[in-house]
C-alpha cells in the first residue's frame, strides 16, 4: 500500500499565511520604530565641544545642543545685571567664545577654573547657557593658571561632569 | 603569621579553582546524567559561597582595622571617617565592589543550589554549571585585573577615604547593596533557562524555580532603582530623580526585560506557549545586567559609578560577548526542542494583552537601549563626544509608558482565553468611571499637560480594574501579590506624569533676612552656620520656611567640605509633605548671601512609597506564607481567574 502524503488542509494553510502577515507586520513595525528612534536620536544629540571644535563646526554650530568646555578667562566674569546669572569667556589653546549663562553660578566658580557650559550658540557671537558646571571630579586635575589647555585635558574635563 | 593580602589572594584562588572545576563538571555531569557528577558539582557550588565570603570577611576586618597593607584599604580607607563609612567602603570603590558582587553571587549559587534542586535534577548539573562559569569569571576578575588584595609595602599610615559623593547620604548604605543584588540575582534564572534549553525541556518545576527567581531579583532591581533616583534626588541637588544618565539606564534595562519575562513566563505556564521567547528575555536580562556592568565599571562613561578608568572594561566586554554568542548560538540550535504544547485563542483576552505588553517592554528597552549605547558606538567609530539628549527619552518613553499603564488596566479585566462580546464589554467599561474621575480629580488640581492628563486617565482605570480585582479575595496569593504591584506600577507612573510636569522651580539670590516666595511657601534666609565633623566641614543656609502664613520648619540645605576634595559637594534640604515637596540646593553661598534653587514638585514621596509596594506585592507573591484560613475552595492549579497561580 502506498503511502500518500496528506494534503494540508485549509486551516493549515490559513494558519500560515496568517503567521507570515503577523512576521511581516512586525518587521514593518520595527522598521517603522527605528526610522522613528533614529531620528529622535539625531535631533537630539548633545556634542561635547572645545572652543575650538565649537569655532570649526561654523554653521553647523547654531541651534545644535552643545556641551562646552573649556577655562573660564581671568577677569572676563560680570553679573548680568537684573538676573542671577553671570556671563564670560570660555578659551582653550585655540578660541575663545563668550558665554551668557542664567542661573546662580556655584560656589567654586571664578577666574582660571574649567567649566563645561550646556546650551546653544547663537547668531548674536555668543554662547547661551541654561547649565554650568565646574568639574566634582576629585580625579580631574586642573590645569595650571593660565596654562593653555589641550583637547585631551578638556576631554577629561568634559567627561568628569558626565552624570552629574 | 600570613599577611591579610595573601591570604585574601588564597581564597579567591581558591575561589577560582573551585567554580572553574564545577562549572566544567556540572555541563559534564549534565551531559553524563550523573548523580555522583551532580552531587560533586553542588559541594562545590556551596565551596565557592563559603569562599567568597571569606573573601570578604578578610576584607573588611583589613578596612576596620584600617590594615594600609592592603591596596583596596589604602585606595579607600582612612582613619577619619565614622565607622559606618569605613564598612560600606568595600562598595565604594572599583575592586571592593567587584568583590562584592562576588559576594553575592556566591551567597546566590549557594541558595539556588540549596533550593532549588528538588524536582529540577536533571536541570540542575547545567544550571550550576552554568552559574560557576560565572563565578569562575567574577573570580578572575578578582583575582587578576580588579585585585583588590594587592600587598602595599611600606603600608602608608592613613589614606584618602572614599568618594566624598558616597559619604554625603546614609542612601549609600542601601542602595549599592541591592543593585548588586537585582543584578547578581540574574544570573540565577539565566541559568536556569541555559539549561533548559540544553535539555530542551522547561517543567513545571524549573518554570517556578526560574520564576521565582527572576522575581527575587526584580523586587531587588525595582528598590535598588528606586533608591538610585532617591539618592540622586537628596544629594545631587538638582531636584530631580532621573536623568536618563548611561548608569541610570543601565539599571532599568535589565528591569524592563525581566518585567517582560515575568508576564510571559505566566502565558507560558498557562497556555504552554512562549517558551523560547521567555527563556530568551530571561537571557536578555542577564546579558544586560553585564552590558550595565561594562557601561558603569568600566569607565566609558564617568560618573559617581565608573570610579577610574580601569582595566577590567575590556575584560568585561569579552565576557559580554562570549554571553552574547553562547546566548544566540544556544537560542538557535536548541529553540526548536521546546514544543508549543497550546496555543492562544482569541487575540482579545488576557494572553492578548500579555503579548502586547511584551511588544511595548520590548520596544521600551530597545529605545533605552539604542540611547544609551548611540553615543558609545559614535566615539568607538570616529572618536567623537557626544550624549543623547533627555527629550529623546522623554518623548519616546512617554507613550510607551502611557500604553503599558493602560493594558494594566485592559489586561486584568479580561479573562484568559475566548470571551463572548457581551462579557468583554461589561469588564472594559465600568472602569472607565475611575479613569474619569481621576482625570477630573488632576485637572481640578491644575493638570494641563495632554500627557499628563492621559495618564490620569490610564491610571485611574488602572486602579479602578486593581482594586475591584484585590476585593475579589478568593484569589491565590500570587495573584494578591501581583496585584499589589500593580497597584504600586500605576500608582508610581502618575506620581512621576504629575511630579515631572507640574514641578515649579526658582532660582534666587537672598541677603541675611530677605525672603522669596515659591507656591504656597515663604521662604526666609536667616543666617549661615558652620558646623565641623571628623570628616568633613559644613556651611549650613539656614531657611526659615513658612507656608500660606504659617511657620512650617526650618530648612539646612549645606556645602560639605571633605578634605581630599577640591570642590564642595551641596547638600540640599527638603520638605516633604503628602501633598508635595519644598526643595531647596544652594549654589553659592557667603556670610550674608545665598544663591538658592527653590523647588517644588508634587508628589515625589508617592513614587518612593510606590515602588515600596511594588516590592512588597513581589514579596507577598514569593513567600510561602504558612495559609492562615483554608480557603474557601482549592482551586486546580490554572483555573483561578488571578494573575498568576
């Protein structure tokens, strides 16, 4: 007697045609949510910069989210009058950019200290900030006063106030 | 005499010898069938755990008789700091806590080895093997590139102490301890699913002995989590509670997956499908407790957590990999012998929606996931900086969250399996009255924000299918407890919609005896104070609070001076009340002048009470409580119309 392979049935067939819509739903859906994700990382992206990189990127450098680093300039701090905030220089070996910055500076703040600044660049030539930080980081070691700093010892810097 | 630092180094030799010799005769005797190969690879199971906490005790009778010998007491110890202090530096610091966490893992592979054996032997010669080719690894880590039992000759006489941040709060005592063991506790079910897919066979009983622990491990996970957002809340001084920080993320990651893996685990049990994916979430959480691992201890990110850059990041991440391939490799050869014994009727019924919250756990994590690891992937490419911003999070993580909150209320109100319409009406709709009324409740209260009111929504729906299902008391106790953490979920995801949206903050500068007002509150500088310590010095703001007229307290936000510290760190004071917070962080302060940030945010203490409850919902579902009244009737075990049996 010959043996006769039986033929798949109607609800077979349904069951695999439902199964390969709901893998190719599901592939489309995660697609769909990774075009989404990416594009919400790409439109919010914070860029560590020095004055320098900041002085590089030009254009590119305005209304991007930008984390800046650098050394405070001896005697360029004044209080903005009619607020609680400061503004000044940030400098490193190669630029210079003038920060505004709202908001009480903390305690160690003052001349010849490293600060990362958090904001935006605007087309006025200066720098908002809506967070300033001096480095908690007792593995951080300052420059010298008035040393010009490089971009490896603000990298550092940089990183020090990550997660704070 | 031996010196402590050999003798430290013996044992975690010793601790590396034995779990490298039982994880290969576990998977041996696994293999072999063997019961003489199994009953060997338990005593040395326990051998490992009674090692390691040797391990440990050497270590911390070193840190408390301050023994500068040894280079982990040299890094961390000092003379001055309170006693307390000088125990919780075995975690302060990169190799202490490292030996910690072996630990843990030892006192874990001893416990699950203990109890977890009955009815589960064939399974356990894997599963121990597998949970000692762990320690095998924690115990090189320990041994070689993380040593903490370095000889220092000649031994300094004092040293620095640890993180000035970690001294600052008494929540450094807790919350280390419990991340490690959330994390830690992972490994156990991740062995158990290794060797269920070695076997190619999951029971009843290996289903409970995976369940229970993953379920030990996220209520210890769930607090840990809690307690790092409290933390950063009372010491950080920037009056949040998350920042979606790497380190951060990397907790609730392996959180996310393992939630998920509860959920399907029941679905599993239940209806005898979703084996293979359950046992790869179960994997997943074990893979992302390593990646967290990696990201927190290895240096690539610097923060509180990452201590110095070390060398133990590349050998974590080669571990990371070898999980990661034996994982799939394992997933792909063996996923096929677990048979689908049932399948899922009606996609409108209580397994439904246990899918679709997989779905959006999933999508959760891999949003946190791609965040958090975009920037890594960016600097190992081109050697560029850069960090993905809080608003990705945010506006990614909030319908997620908003979704999953409403499926805890859609969920439970559905039965398992097919429903007539009729009946899935009269559950949907009635709980629609509790989502209104809080909603209106939100709104009267000033709720503006559509997000916001959304989750009012949700969550009084939530609560309204919670509580009418506790009523219902003939459930088992599982059911209780997981009720009791939903409860908790839906109770803390409004009070992070109302407190994240609604929080009012001020920064003012005060001369002695000016005021400033925020919300209902009055708040008065009234003068500065120093206060010395052994450790450390204080410059203490004093703020006389008054609310709507009425003297309410005193508030001390402070700088804390630590001696080794370039840099004060802030402490800040808050008030807490049912209702709300009043928080207030110095930014600068002189004699007579006080740079402050005022804050007050809503209902923060609801979230910490919360996640309270979530972890007393996971304990009551665990414990073998004795039963204090028979229940009316015994039900069979999957008949009950609980969450879980």
């Amino acid at each position: 007697m010959g043996y006769m392979k039986p033929e798949p049935s109607a609800s077979d067939v349904m069951r695999r045609k439902t199964r390969r819509f709901v893998i190719l739903a599901l592939a489309v859906a995660a697609l769909a949510f990774l075009a989404i994700a990416a594009g919400g990382i790409n439109d919010n992206l914070v860029y560590y910069w020095t004055p320098t990189d900041l002085r590089a990127a030009g254009n590119k450098a305005y209304g991007a989210t930008i984390r800046l680093g650098g050394m405070v300039s001896t005697g360029s701090i004044r209080h903005r009058p009619g607020t609680t905030g400061v503004e000044f220089d940030v400098k490193d070996a190669g630029a210079v950019v003038h920060v505004k910055s709202s908001g009480v500076p903390p305690q160690m703040f003052r001349d010849n200290i490293g600060v990362v600044v958090e904001g935006t660049m605007t087309r006025g030539g200066s720098f908002e900030s809506h967070r300033l930080m001096v480095s908690h980081n007792n593995q951080y070691q300052a420059p010298k006063a008035g040393h010009p700093t490089n971009g490896k010892e603000l990298e550092k810097l940089m990183r020090s106030t990550e997660g704070l | 005499m031996i010196a402590t630092a050999a003798l430290g180094r013996l044992l975690i030799l010793g601790a590396l010898l034995v779990s490298t010799a039982g994880a290969l005769l576990g998977f041996a005797s696994g293999a072999k069938r063997s019961d003489e190969g199994l009953r060997w690879s338990k005593r040395l199971a326990y051998a490992f755990g009674a090692l390691m906490l040797l391990a440990t005790l050497v270590m911390e009778h070193a840190l408390l008789t301050h023994d500068f010998s040894v280079s982990y007491v040299a890094h961390v110890g000092s003379r001055s700091v309170p006693v307390w202090v000088t125990i919780v530096s075995l975690w302060s610091s990169l190799e202490g806590s490292i030996l910690f966490w072996g630990l843990v893992l030892g006192i874990y592979i001893a416990a699950a080895t203990r109890f977890s054996s009955r009815g589960n032997e064939e399974s356990m010669p894997y599963a121990i093997g597998t949970w000692l080719a762990c320690g095998a690894f924690f115990s090189f880590l320990i041994a070689g590139p993380a040593n903490p039992f370095l000889t220092i000759s000649p031994a300094p006489l004092d040293g620095p102490g640890p993180n000035p941040l970690l001294q600052n709060h008494v929540l450094m005592v807790a919350h280390p301890p419990l991340l490690y063991l959330g994390y830690v506790g992972m490994t156990i079910p991740f062995g158990f699913a290794v060797a269920a897919l070695l076997r190619g066979k999951i029971g009843p009983t290996l289903i409970r002995a995976m369940r229970n622990s993953l379920l030990l491990s996220w209520i210890f996970l769930s607090i840990a989590i809690m307690l790092g957002g409290w933390w950063a809340y009372e010491v950080l001084g920037w009056g949040g509670y998350w920042a979606w920080d790497p380190v951060e993320n990397a907790s609730l990651l392996p959180w996310l997956t393992a939630t998920a893996a509860l959920h399907s685990a029941m679905v599993m049990q239940r209806r005898g499908v979703l084996k293979g994916w359950t046992l790869t979430l179960v994997q997943a959480s074990f893979l992302l407790t390593v990646l967290g691992t990696f990201m927190t201890r290895s240096g690539v990110f610097n923060s509180v957590h990452s201590f110095t850059q070390s060398a133990i990041g590349p050998t974590i991440l080669v571990f990371l990999a070898a999980v990661l391939i034996g994982s799939v490799t394992l997933l792909a050869l063996r996923i096929d012998t677990l048979e689908n014994d049932g399948r899922i009727d009606a996609p409108v019924s209580r397994e439904g929606t246990f899918l679709i919250n997989n779905l959006l756990l999933v999508l959760f994590t891999f949003t946190v996931l791609v965040g958090t690891v975009f920037p890594l992937v960016v600097e190992a490419v081109n050697g560029k900086q850069m960090s993905v911003g809080r608003p990705y999070f945010d506006s990614m993580v909030v319908p997620l969250g908003v979704a999953l909150l409403f499926l805890l209320g859609i969920g439970p109100a559905l039965p398992w399996g097919r429903a007539a319409r009729e009946d899935i009406r009269r559950a949907l709709l009635p709980p629609i009255v509790g989502g209104a009324a809080l909603t209106v409740l939100g709104v009267v209260f000033g709720a503006r924000n559509p997000w916001t009111i959304v989750t009012l929504f949700a969550g009084g729906y939530a609560l309204q299918v919670t509580i009418v299902q506790l009523a219902k008391l003939r459930h088992s106790r599982r059911s209780v407890g997981a009720y009791v953490i939903h409860l908790g979920v839906a109770i803390a995801v409004v009070a992070i919609a109302i407190s994240s949206t609604m929080r009012v903050q001020r920064e003012v500068v005060l001369q002695q005896g000016q005021s400033a007002t925020i919300g209902a509150y009055t708040v008065t500088f009234t003068g500065t104070e120093e206060r010395s310590e052994p450790h450390r010095t204080s410059s203490i703001a004093r703020i006389g609070v008054t609310k709507n007229g009425r003297a309410v307290t005193t508030l001390e936000p402070r700088m804390n001076h630590y001696e080794m510290m370039r840099e004060p760190i802030g402490t800040p004071d808050v008030h807490s009340t049912i209702g709300g917070d009043l928080y207030i962080s110095i930014a600068s302060l002189e004699p007579n002048r006080a740079g402050l940030l005022l804050i007050v945010t809503p209902l923060v203490s609801w979230i910490w009470l919360a996640v309270l409850m979530m972890a007393a919902g996971g304990v009551i579902a665990l414990v073998r409580l004795p039963r204090m009244t028979p229940l009316p009737a015994l039900r069979r075990e999957g008949s009950g119309e609980g969450l879980a049996v």
